[in-house]
C-alpha cells in the first residue's frame, strides 16, 4: 500500500503554514504517512531518514511565504545535532505567534 497525505500548503488567507517545525497536534505520525502533497508540490518520503524527509517537505510543499523561514530554522536545529533536530525552545513558536498576532508570518 502507499499512504498519501494530502493538504494545502497553507490556511487562514496565508497566516497558518500548514508545514511547520513541530505540530500542536498529531494524527498521522513519520511512521505512518509516505507521501505528502500540498499544492505546492509532493514530498516522497519513502526510505528517507527522518533529516532527509524534513528537507524534502520543505523543499517541495512548503509554501513560498513560509520556505525560507523553515529552511532557516531547519540549518539552525541541524546545529544542534540528533537524530531528529530541534530547537525545542522555539518549535512551537509558530503557533505562539499566531495566537498573539493571527498570523504566523
């Protein structure tokens, strides 16, 4: 089977990105989900080790207003090192944002 998760690349006019650091809440764990498609483009993540999944998401779904800011991010938690990076001081920072302001921009 391929399980394929489909969702648009952003909501709420551009102030949610629906691809961010680390989620709030989770359905569908890296265990679950091979391929995901937003209309930016599609993520093949078969195979891939948990780095080269969060490259290949950001690369080719993430929107354009939100790819740099996540590209910036991701170079920042490599830093850090892991097996799965992140700086747990800001991954939820996002949604902090949009909380305080309506929009993670």
């Amino acid at each position: 089977y391929l399980s394929i998760f489909v969702t648009p690349s952003i909501a709420k006019n551009g102030d949610i990105s629906c691809v961010v650091p680390m989620v709030s809440h989770v359905d569908h764990t890296e265990h679950d989900v091979q391929v995901i498609v937003t209309e930016q483009g599609l993520a093949d993540l078969r195979g891939l080790s948990p780095r080269e999944r969060a490259e290949t998401i950001i690369n080719n779904c993430t929107h354009p207003e939100y790819k740099s800011k996540l590209k910036n991010y991701y170079q920042r938690a490599l830093g850090k090192g892991g097996h799965i990076p992140h700086l747990i001081e800001e991954a939820l920072s996002w949604h902090k944002k949009f909380l305080e302001t309506g929009s993670m921009k």
